[in-house]
C-alpha cells in the first residue's frame, strides 16, 4: 500500500530539488532546452515570485490557455509554490467558451500563447476585451470581464494592454525569497491549486476544484501503479489543460523524480523522434494517438526499444492496438487508467504485471487508498460483482467540488462522500472494473468528452432550426463522432455544409458534427421524451447503407 503524502506541490518540487539536484527535470528536445530538477525549482520559484508582484493573491484564480509550451509546466509549479489557483484553458477554445470560463471561474489573470492552429488568441482576447487596445498592462477594465485586469502573452512581441512573460521574470526582484517562502507556508494540502472546466448532462463546463492532496497523491499513486521511478524518462505527448497532461503526466514524473519530455503539440512523427532521442522509457497516450504512431509511414525508422510502460486512457483500447504498442513498441508494462477530472484525475489502473486481457477488457482495479463500489442507479446500494450498475468512488482523490456550484456538486457527491461518476460498470470478485456504458449521454471522441447538450443549444441560436439532438456514432479512428438530427423552422431550407459554416470560430473544431441529417421528427415516448438510443439505432442504419 503507497503512503499518503501530506504536501503541497511546491513543496513537492522543492523537496526533489534537494534529493536530486542535478537529475535532468525537463527537457524540450526540439528546443534543446534542459533543466536539472535543482533549475527548474528556481525558475519556478521565480516565476512566482513575479506573479505575487502582480498582484495576485492566493486563492486568486489565474487562468493559463497555451499548449505544451516550457512556461505552462513552469506555471503549473510555480502557482504551486505562491497558492494562486491554475484555471486550465482548453486550447481548441473559441471566443464563446473562453468567455464562458473566465466569467464562471472569476479569473483575475490570464496568461497564454498568441495562436494555435490558425485560432488567433490574442485576437479572440482584443474581441472580447477591446479597452485592451488602450490600457496599461495590469489595468485592464473590462466591461464583459471586470474581474480580469492581467492579461500575460507568452511572446517577445509586444500587445497593447498586455505582458510579456519575460515581464514577470523582471518583476520577481520586486518580492524576496523569504516572501515567497512565507506564502509558500501558509498553504495548506486541502488548499485548492487546479481548476479544469468538464462539462455535464447540463451542457455548461463547471469548473473542478482540485486540491495539492488530491494532485500529489492521485500523481504519487499512478507512478506507483506504472512503477515509475526516477530513472524513467516519460514522453508527454497529450495536453497540458487534461489531468492527463498535468496530473498523470508532469506531476506523477515530479512525484517520483522522473524526468518529463513533453511534446508541444501532438504529431506522431515528432513523438517517435522525441523517444528516441531522448531515450525515454514511458510514454502516454490516447488510442488515437498510439493508432498514429504505430501507422506512421516512417514508424520503422525510430527506434523505441527503450520503451518500457505508460498510460493509455481517455477511450477504449482495442486489443489489436494494445498488442501492437507492447510488441512494436516494446512498452510490455504499459498500463491502462480510468477516471474522470472530478476524481483527480485517476480511479482504477491496470498494473504492469497483469495479463494483457485484463489490460484490454478492463481498467484495472482500484488505485491504493481509494474506494470503488458498483450502486444501483439511483441509489447508494452495493451490487453484488459482476453485476452492472453506476460506479462510485471515494477517497482522497474526490474534488473539493464545482466552483460557485452547490447544486451540481450535492447532485455529484453524496452525502457519505461517494462521488457518483454516471458511468455504468461491472467489478469481479477481484476488484478488475470493466466500463460498460454512461448514464449520461456524453460522447467521447479521441478522448475528448463531448456533451451534447452543450452542441444542442448552440444550434438552436441558429435562426433556421427550430430543434436538434446530438448523439455519438461509432468511428475507427476517433472511437466515437458526432451527428446532429436537425429540425428546422416551418418553410426554411438550408444545407449540410451551411450548418457547419455556422460552428466556425465560435466552437472547438472537435465539437462540430461530422454528420448532420435533417428530419421533420424525433422517435418519442409515450410522455413526449425524445428517445435517442432510437436516433442512435437510425443514425447506425443511415451510415452502413
């Protein structure tokens, strides 16, 4: 049974940093960029030390929206160590749903990259703030945003009303180590540090308050699961903004004193490159993500035998893929995770040792110190094993709870401290937990949770539909994808590609429906609910024709 660690993550850090200085933290491989844990921790304690010249408090929400560039591992301690809270932003966000968020999780600050696969941030930050065109820096009065007055651009170039990053570094002589290291004292392991925004059966993303107890044990207790220790080098190849990225992947190294080599933004090519050079020994991924490597047309030419373990997660792994990735990729202890954000992000692994049809046809078994039992829908009742029902869990993992949400925080954890994760599952005698469904609608495309509603309401701001249902379809490559059945307004016509031209811009490019059918009517019940396991069983018939 692993301990509980009783520590916050800046302490994490800093601790390491005595124990193994010199031992390689970070590295960017393309960038050349090296740091030793004992560099990184300064750094890290630096960049604090900026943001507490700015102004921000403890307990502040500050949000970060970048991809996997050095300053957000950089942010994510460094927030660690001055206790201001790390709102992770989605990069595939549009205007609407960053809006959304820096509203919900009342940030002060906002720090992010200038662009990301042709979404121009700063000009989504100057749409929704224009007074940013002629403030100071750190003085921004936003009339859709009042509670945000720091905007932070990852960049050498200067923006109206913005920072630079090189900015905050140049700050931090303004406040003393010994300041720092008051701060860092007087937080707390129950102290909420990460913020990550999960949509509901109720459409709008709620923001996650995940605390330093949950993080640092829930990263502890994975490593453990993988058997990571401080020789390994773990290749980060899935986003930051995910648990996976910041919990499974940055902390579990830091929990352990691995050496993290991410990769700034996924492509397959560059993944094979980056183990290979960096010799690494573990590597994380969704099913996709393995599927494009394995099935990369320069796959052979990489050498990837210093591969050892890691996590696949986020979708089921079909077992041809898995057998693919331990053979081909010579990752014979690579382990399979489940959970969801609200619980850290992790509930049951796989561990290195066990036959690879439990590694397939389960997701393993619970982690230490945590709780898993199989309920009656609807009730707080223990199945017997083997039998289905909603899978509940608890323990020191469980979130703190849904910021400014009572309601959705008492509908998600019980009054026993049972976190209810709407997901239908079946546990053996032995504690292996199969998935076998949702309560809730939610669809997952290549690991992404996609819900519904959220795309529902969208279309109906569209002047020509009067309603519309989304559901999951099956698809090879992203496991599940999205059809719309469309109802429009009395006497409208409009085309498939018109619909898709109306999700531009203001919604993720993964949330948009690759099919759309037009419809006059839904199949219904008796009561007027409209049955979409019945739209399901029509879309699967429309897409074998």
């Amino acid at each position: 049974m692993s301990e509980m660690i009783h520590q916050t993550v800046g302490k994490l850090l800093a601790k390491r940093a005595e124990e193994i200085p010199n031992h390689e933290a970070l590295v960017y491989s393309d960038r050349n960029l090296r740091y030793t844990y004992k560099e990184f921790d300064q750094l890290c304690s630096k960049v604090a030390r900026g943001l507490m010249a700015l102004g921000i408090k403890k307990g502040e929400n500050l949000a970060v929206w970048a991809t996997n560039v050095p300053e957000w591992v950089t942010l994510q301690f460094a927030t660690g160590k001055m206790g201001s809270v790390l709102v992770t932003v989605n990069t595939n966000y549009r205007s609407a749903e960053l809006e959304y968020l820096l509203k919900q999780s009342e940030s002060t600050s906002i720090i992010l990259i200038e662009d990301y696969r042709g979404n121009s941030y700063i000009d989504t930050m100057y749409e929704l703030c224009p007074e940013l065109h002629t403030s100071e820096p750190g003085q921004l009065n936003s009339k859709r945003l009042p509670l945000l007055k720091n905007v932070v651009v990852i960049s050498d170039k200067q923006y109206n009303g913005a920072y630079n990053w090189s900015d905050i570094l140049e700050m931090a002589d303004q406040v003393t180590e010994s300041e720092l290291d008051e701060r860092m004292n007087s937080l707390e392991p129950e102290d909420v540090i990460n913020m990550q925004y999960t949509s509901g059966t109720t459409g709008f993303p709620k923001g996650v308050m995940l605390t330093h107890s949950n993080l640092v044990n829930n990263a502890y207790n994975i490593a453990y699961c993988m058997e990571l220790t401080k020789e390994d080098r773990l290749c980060i190849p899935v986003p930051f903004f995910h648990c996976f990225g910041c919990v499974i992947g940055t902390l579990a190294c830091v929990s352990v004193g691995a050496t993290m080599v991410p990769v700034q933004e996924f492509d397959p090519e560059e993944v094979l490159k980056t183990v290979e050079k960096e010799k690494c020994t573990a590597l994380h991924g969704v099913p996709t993500m393995f599927i494009a490597e394995l099935n990369h047309p320069n796959f052979e030419k990489y050498d990837t035998s210093t591969l050892r373990t890691g996590v696949m997660a986020g979708a089921n792994c079909p077992v041809e893929v898995m057998k693919s990735v331990m053979d081909k990729m010579y990752m014979k202890e690579i382990t399979i995770c489940y959970g969801q954000t609200e619980s850290s992000p992790v509930i049951t692994q796989s561990r290195t040792n066990d036959p690879i049809e439990l590694r397939v046809e389960t997701v393993g078994r619970a982690l230490p110190n945590v709780e898993v039992k199989i309920v009656e829908p609807g009730s707080t009742e223990p199945l017997p094993p083997n039998e289905q029902g909603e899978l509940c869990t608890r323990g020191y993992h469980v979130m703190k709870g849904y910021y400014n949400n009572p309601e959705a925080t008492n509908e998600a954890i019980d009054a026993e401290g049972w976190l209810h994760t709407g997901d239908l599952a079946v546990m053996d005698e032995n504690g292996y937990v199969r998935i076998t469904g949702r309560l809730k609608d939610m669809i997952i495309r290549g690991g992404e949770n996609v819900y519904p509603r959220e795309i529902e309401e969208f279309l109906y701001t569209h002047p020509k539909i009067l309603d519309a249902q989304v559901i999951g379809v099956p698809d090879e490559k992203y496991g599940e994808e999205l059809m719309a059945w469309v109802i429009l307004k009395e006497g409208e016509t409009a085309e498939v590609d018109e619909i898709k031209e109306f999700f531009k811009g203001k919604i993720s490019r993964h949330k948009i429906p690759r099919h759309i059918i037009f419809t006059k009517e839904y199949p219904m019940t008796a009561s007027g609910k409209i049955q979409k396991f019945k739209l399901r069983e029509q879309s699967m018939n429309l897409l074998s024709q």
